[in-house]
C-alpha cells in the first residue's frame, strides 16, 4: 500500500471499508448486549431531543477547529483526510455516511461498552479506533474527548438518540468540510 500522502480510497472502497466496519461493531455489540444481558432501549426520539442533539453538536464542531488552529499535526491530520476521503465522498451518500456512522458509533461504545466499562474507558477506545497510524494520533486524541463529551451526554439524558444526533451533525459538517476543501483543491 502507498503511503498515506498518495493513496486515496475510491466510492468503492469506501462503502466496502463501512460496510465491513459497521457490520462488525453491530455483531460485536450485539454479541457483548447478548453476553452481558444488556438491554439497549432506542426509544423513538421525540423532535425535542433531536433538536437538543443537533444544539449539543455545536460545541464538538467548534472542539474540532479549535484543535486545528492550536494543533498544527491535527490540521495535517486534516489534510491527509482531505486527500484520501475527498475523492470517495460524493456529495449525495455524505447524508447517509454522516447518518450510519453515528448509529453504528453510538451504538456500540456509548449504548454497549460505556454500561460495561464506564464513560473514560469507552471514550478512551472511541479514540484508538480513530487511530489509524501514527499521523492520526491527534485525531485519537480529540475523537477520545469527544467520545467523552458523547458519553456524558447519554449519561445525563439516558437516551441514545441524542448522542447519535450530535454525533451524526458532527460528521455532516465535518465530511461537507473534507468534500469542499477537496474539490477547491
């Protein structure tokens, strides 16, 4: 494989790499739920709690541009984003990508390992997974504080829905930005 600064993942890639991510933190999840006898309530959310969910969006995507200007390998981080997902994110599938992701994220590390293992250790891996070499370390790092900030909001409402709702704004905004910075070029 090339090195980060050339590769880049084509649509296909993408939705292979998803596809295969997401179906094994839904099994691994279901698989820890079943074990541990955990019961995850998705109640149906109510239009108030998605709206709160969207609010609490806000200070996770100011978090992510105060890193960038105080970080100079997280904007390189950035950057190295920009050239791998800019090709692969077309601008009709970032919806359901932004969407997906946050389900599945939630999911499995604040609705199955934050019960297990508390908020810091799930934060703590919601971070690694974020991880992909060492250019990405930074990345880890500020996922890890969001997964913290995710965590206390599930803590503190007790429904899931509107971490996902925070979560999958976060990403919407964060995989327009990515798209749009790739296409300036």
């Amino acid at each position: 494989m090339a090195q980060n600064d050339e590769f880049r993942m084509t649509t296909a890639d993408l939705w292979r790499l998803l596809t295969i991510q997401s179906a094994a933190i839904v099994v691994s999840g279901l698989g820890l739920a079943w074990w541990f006898e955990l019961e995850i309530f998705l109640q149906r959310p109510d239009l108030w709690e998605l709206l709160l969910g969207i609010g609490l969006a806000v200070p996770l995507i100011l978090s992510s541009m105060v890193f960038s200007e105080l970080f100079n390998s997280y904007d390189k981080v950035l950057r190295a984003f920009q050239r791998i997902l800019g090709p692969a994110l077309k601008p009709g599938h970032i919806p359901f990508l932004a969407l997906m992701s946050a389900v599945v994220e939630e999911y499995f590390f604040r609705g199955v390992l934050q019960p297990l293992l508390g908020i810091v250790p799930a934060a703590f891996l919601f971070g690694l997974v974020h991880v992909w070499n060492r250019l990405f370390l930074i990345h880890g790092i500020w996922a890890a504080f969001a997964g913290l900030y995710l965590g206390f909001i599930y803590q503190m409402t007790g429904n899931l829905w509107i971490p996902v709702a925070t979560h999958a704004l976060n990403n919407l905004i964060g995989f327009w930005l990515l798209r749009r910075e790739w296409e300036k070029g």
